[in-house]
C-alpha cells in the first residue's frame, strides 16, 4: 500500500494478440452475423488498396509486398486469431500452407476471400471447442493427479489433430475450475460462471462481421512492418478520437487485451482509478459490476470493447471491479474495487509542484519537484484565440515561479509513466532551461531532417536540475530528458526509458479515395523518427540516465526493445548547439553516497523484491493443477507479500497488515484513503526521495564531492560552457 508502484511494468502496446479483442461493438445486443455475410466489400478492397498504396510509398521503414513479408502476415493473421494456439491445428496449418506466400498478392490485388474463408473456418473450430468444454462441465475432475498447464502457448506448437486440442481444452477446464474452488465458489456457482463464460466466447466470436474480420487481417499486415502501425475501422478510428481526447468520462483507465484478461495498462493520474488508490498498472480485470450491490459479472475471455462498455458509464455513478492484482498468478485472490465514474478534466493531468527537504549533515538542501503526467496542451482553446489556454509549458513557468519565489536550491521534473503527448510542448519546456538551440531533430521518410529549435533566448529557470524518468516514460518525454542531457543542462535519474523514438500521422482513407461514399477507415503510420541533437535516435534504447536505478534489470523485456519489429537504433550528425551550465557538482562520489543509501534503504529493499516476484510471475511457463500444491502457493504469496509490505511500514512507522496478509473490504479502503493522504508527501515514495537526495548531494555535498573534477569523473552535468557537434 505504500507508494512503491513508481516503477510500473511497461506499456506493451496492443498488438496482433490483443487486435481481435479490441475491434467488437460494445455491449449493444449484437446479432450473430450467418456466414454468408463474412463477404469482403467493395470499400474494404478500396481501403486495402489505399493502404498497401501508402506504406509502400509514404511510410518510414521502406518494406516491400514479398514473400518475405506474405509468409509474416500469414503467421499473425493465424496468431490473432488463435494467440494460445487452442484452436488450429498443425492440418489446418498445412492445408493452408500453400497460401502462404499469396498474402503479398492478395494485398496488391485486394483479393480477400482466402481470409474471410480462414476466418469462418476459426468460427466453426470456436463452436466446436464450446461444446466439447461445456460437456467436460459435467464430468468429476481429480485434483490429487500430478499434472499442469502451459501458461503461454504463444510460441507452443500447433496441436497436431484433435485429440491432441481435447486434452489442452481439458486441462483449461480443470484449471479454471480449481481457480474458482480456490477462489471459495460452491460447485453450482462454478457450473453456471464456466458455462457462462463458454457460451459467451462462442457469442462473441459468431458476432464479428466483415468489417472486424478485414480489421484483424489488414494489422496482421502493418505489425508486420512495424508495431506502431495501425488501421482502424469506421467504428474503431470514432473510438480512437474518444481516447485521445483530452476530456475522458469513466474510471480513467487505459486497458488491453492480454490472453484471456482485460489488464490495466495505464491508470490515468488524477482520474477516479488514481484518486481510488486500489487501482494500478497491471492489474487484471476479471469481473465488472453495476452499482454498489449489482451482480459481477465475469469477463475473463471477453472482447475488450464488451468490458469497456461495462466499465463506462454516467458521470457520478458506481462501478465495481473484481480484480486479480499484479503481483498474483492466476489463482489469485481477487479483491473488489468500488469506483465512482467522473469526468477527468485537462486541470486533472496538470503539472503540479511540491517540495521536498533534504538533510545533509547540519545542512538542509530545499528542493522543489514538478509531476508532468503528460505533454499537454489546449488546441481548441488555442485556436479559438484563448488568450488562457492551457499548455504544458505554461503551466510549469508559472510553478518554476513559485518555487523560485519558496528559494528552492534545485528542482526535479517528474517524467514517471509520462507517455508523452505534444512535440511542441516538449520543445518549449526545454526552452524554460536552456538559451536558443535545437531540441530534437526529425527524419522523415524520404531522409530529409528537420530540427526542432527553442528561439526564446530567456531561461526560465538555470539553477540545479534533474529529471526522474522510467521505463513508461516515452515518446515527448525522451525528447525532452535527452535534451537536457545532450546540453548537460542537468542528470538524468532512474530507468531507461521505453524507447518510443517514432511519429505516426493519421490518415483518413476517405480523403485519398473522394469517390468512396463508403466510410473506409483510418491508417496511423509511421512517418518519421527522432533524433537527439547529439545524433543518437531516441527508438529503442530510449534515453539512458546518468544514475540507473537498480529496479531497471526488471525492464529488459519491456518498452520498444519488447516489441516485434519495431524500428532499430540509429543515428544522424549531430546538430550544432552550445553546452549549458548545470551548477551541479561531480557524479562519482554522488553514484558512492547513492549505492551506500540503497543497500541500506528498506524501502529500495522492497521496490527490488517486488519487481523480482512480478518478474518471476510473469516467467512462469506452468502452472500446477494439484489443488493442494496451488493453494500452498497460493498462502506463500500472500505471506511474501504481506512480509514486504510490513518491513517497509515498520520503517516508515506505520501498524502492520494482518499477519496472514487477508484483508478485508474495510481494510483495503483503509489501506487505499492512507495511501492517498501519503501520495501528498514525497517522503513516503522512495524512489522520488533518492532522486532528491542524489541531487542534493550533487548540489551541497561533502567538500571532496564538490571538489571532484569533471575530467576524472565524467559527469556530463558539470558547470561551465561547452560545445558540441561539428563547429567544435
């Protein structure tokens, strides 16, 4: 419960695996669609023309329609139908084999039917796979047999024939069985919540129509160039513009589809998931329920969409959550979490400030520290000739202000889970710390660079300067960080960042096709990538800090780097631009005074530990079906847990949980209205406090720190002017 979710795992985006999940039509009554409709339109083959027509010609990574890339978009095609392999065969994959060199052709020539006919073929395989697990429901399982379950079947084999699936479907049963007995459902619930949750995976699947099919089948064909792009339907590209508005109505949740669960993939701060404190990132949403006493309903192999619609609703109204939390394998235990819907308002992803006391020996260095949530800004009120519209760079002169005005001795600017947002606010704010220059430079397509430049001579703030960043901070705040570091302006502090170094543009179909009265969609492409003004792109090994935290080993697997085929590290000549002055003193005997305070930092201790058990959770490739040896494991965690948790309230002085680590509803509303009073005070979360206190010491250390000499320590934040790129 202590604020020691700072470094969140990172954002993997919705790819082919999620795709199917995310392309339904809410929650509407939607009838099954016969099989005869599965037909391609006269638009969808308009549309897949424009498509293949625009990467080929406009988009960043130049990739041709070969038999290279068939054969790839054939395999994710087969992948987003069946991403656990439960229900092709290794038959249905040979008869089709013949095919795959033919996607190419089908792309170029809009020839769709061989994969609408592949689909109704998924269709069928779906109903038969429900009626054989339904019947299983009957049948008595032993939970005594040493057996287990594959957990990903991702990079499995494909089953080879059908008695080979029964036996992957019965161990599914079983498993989901024995999760809901040791979750305490009597047999009867288990019957009905099964048999519900089968026939609704039949229900969804006969209810996809044309147009979601042609929307799986053209992103099996852009991930394959690369993961950023994307199609959207009619339908979908309405949904998208809703996302990416700045005014959200709901709980303020970014969710995905990952296997069979709805995950939490960003809680958006200051929404009503934030201010509840009980949800986080990487959370699984399993059951959704009206109200404070209606009905949860399970959604565990849902579409996306369906439990979206369940999730929304009026403003002022109640939701609750049944959630398997992150750090739990999947036979929990869940909790519930109540939520009020709102209106998350622009005001809500603010900058804001706050400040924080550091004492060193007699000396007390006062620092003052800025959270950026996002890269905002107020286009319409911009355009309508607001002379008060909102921006992020506004914003944070005005708390730069303040802070001055409070005689802070150095500030740090929070960048943690910031996922971006406007270039042109990621430009200005450097601007707020560094005289004119370049910011960032862009490549587009046909190779020529662009460079992004601050023309403001004033410097807002040039004081002592450190930029906390992680493994969700991406895209314009990696600009920004590496800004800051190319100029030495000030240190970088705690994980690599996710590595998103790409700019996509949005293409309306319709505008390229004027004779279309059909909607045909939209394509976010790639269409052009960052580089820092030293040269080094941004893509993929995102922006290494000065000070890495140790929790960054956990991030390997995470960000761009985890993501197929994503763009490759590059690099341009750097852009001419003139060192800026840091006030900071030498970084080594900073990094010794840094490792000594972790080793010994309880709080460290824990953040380590707990990215160690979600590491390990996340790598489990089995899982038992022994009943007594899943619920041994189960208490083990629990008690891992709750032993953590304890060792870091004692330290910070609070009472303990409950030895057992259960805690009830009462408590966990306890637990969450704590820790929300706690997220105001910086001392309770760690890593913040280390980022101060590295930069204190790097402002007002020992004598023999702020002697050390730049040249013998290579810090690239010492004071003084300097010069970078080909005049020097």
């Amino acid at each position: 419960m202590i604020r020691i979710q700072n470094f969140r795992a990172g954002c993997r985006l919705v790819v082919l695996a999620a795709t199917l999940l995310a392309c339904g039509t809410g929650g509407a009554v939607v009838a099954t669609i016969p099989a005869g409709e599965l037909v391609p339109t006269d638009a969808q083959e308009r549309a897949t023309k424009l498509i293949a027509h625009f990467i080929a010609n406009y988009h960043y990574k130049k990739a041709g329609l070969d038999d290279s890339l068939s054969e790839q978009v054939f395999e994710r095609y087969l992948e987003a139908l069946d991403p656990t392999r439960s229900f092709f065969t290794a038959a249905d994959l040979e008869a089709w084999s013949a095919q795959k060199d033919s996607f190419d052709d089908y792309l170029r020539s809009a020839e769709l039917m061989p994969v609408f006919e592949i689909f109704k073929t998924y269709r069928d395989h779906v109903s038969e796979r429900v009626a054989y697990v339904k019947s299983l429901l009957d049948r008595p399982f032993d939970f005594n047999v040493d057996e287990s379950i594959e957990l990903d079947r991702s990079k499995a084999p494909w089953p080879k024939d059908r008695a080979e699936l029964d036996e992957l479907w019965r161990k599914r049963v079983k498993n989901d069985v024995l999760s809901l007995r040791i979750a305490g459902k009597d047999p009867q619930e288990i019957h009905k919540t099964l048999a519900t949750r089968y026939d609704g995976l039949e229900r969804r699947t006969l209810q996809l129509n044309a147009e979601d099919v042609f929307q799986v089948f053209i992103n099996a064909y852009t991930t394959s160039i690369e993961p950023h792009t994307a199609y959207f339907s009619p339908r979908t590209s309405e949904n998208f513009r809703i996302r990416m508005s700045l005014s959200l109505e709901g709980i303020g949740a970014v969710l995905q589809g990952e296997e069979e669960y709805t995950l939490v993939r960003q809680v958006v701060p200051g929404g009503p998931a934030d201010k509840s404190g009980r949800l986080h990132a990487d959370d699984r949403i399993v059951g959704v329920g009206q109200g404070d006493s209606g009905e949860i309903a399970d959604v565990v192999g849902w579409r996306l969409d369906d439990v979206v619609d369940l999730i929304r609703g009026p403003k002022g109204t109640t939701v609750r959550l049944q959630v398997l939390p992150k750090s739990s394998g999947p036979e929990g235990p869940t909790k519930v979490v109540a939520i009020t819907r709102n209106k998350i308002e622009l005001e809500e992803q603010a900058a804001q400030k706050k400040t924080i006391d550091v004492q060193i020996g007699p000396s007390k260095v006062h620092l003052g520290v800025i959270e950026l949530p996002t890269f905002y800004l107020d286009f319409e009120a911009r355009a309508a000739g607001d002379k008060d519209y909102r921006s992020t760079t506004r914003d944070v002169r005005k708390l730069l202000v303040d802070l001055k005005n409070d005689g802070v001795d150095g500030i740090v600017i929070d960048l943690r889970s910031n996922g971006g947002g406007s270039l042109t606010e990621a430009t200005e704010l450097t601007g707020l710390f560094i005289e004119t220059g370049p910011v960032v430079q862009v490549r587009s397509a046909d190779g020529r660079i662009q460079v992004e430049r601050d023309t403001d001579p004033s410097v807002e703030y040039g004081g002592p300067l450190a930029v906390l960043v992680d493994r969700n901070s991406a895209s314009a705040s990696e600009i920004f960080a590496g800004a800051i570091q190319d100029y030495k302006r000030g240190i970088i502090i705690g994980e690599p960042t996710f590595g998103k170094g790409t700019v996509q543009n949005l293409v309306d179909l319709n505008r390229l096709d004027r004779l279309s009265e059909d909607g045909l969609g939209q394509l976010k492409a790639t269409i052009a990538q960052f580089f820092r003004i030293a040269g080094a792109s941004t893509q993929h090994r995102g922006v290494v800090p000065d000070v890495i935290f140790p929790t960054a080993s956990y991030a390997d697997d995470e960000g761009e780097r985890a993501l197929d085929n994503a763009l490759p590290w590059d690099q341009v000549k750097p852009a001419r631009f003139v060192l800026a002055k840091s006030h900071l003193g030498a970084l080594a005997g900073a990094l010794s005074l840094h490792q000594r305070r972790i080793a010994n930092d309880e709080g460290f201790k824990v953040l380590i530990e707990e990215a160690q058990n979600l590491k390990d959770v996340r790598a489990r490739k089995t899982l038992s079906l022994v009943e007594s040896t899943r619920r041994a494991e189960q208490e083990r965690a629990k008690a891992e847990h709750s032993e953590r948790e304890n060792r870091l309230r004692a330290a910070l002085g609070l009472p303990p949980l409950p030895p057992d680590g259960s805690l009830s509803d009462e408590d966990e509303e306890t637990l969450a209205d704590e820790e929300k009073e706690r997220a105001k005070d910086p001392r309770f979360d760690v890593v913040l406090t280390e980022a101060a206190h590295i930069l204190a010491d790097l402002i007002q250390g020992p004598t023999q720190l702020k002697a050390a000499s730049t040249a013998e320590h290579g810090f690239p934040g010492v004071a003084g002017p300097g010069c970078s790129g080909p005049a020097c």
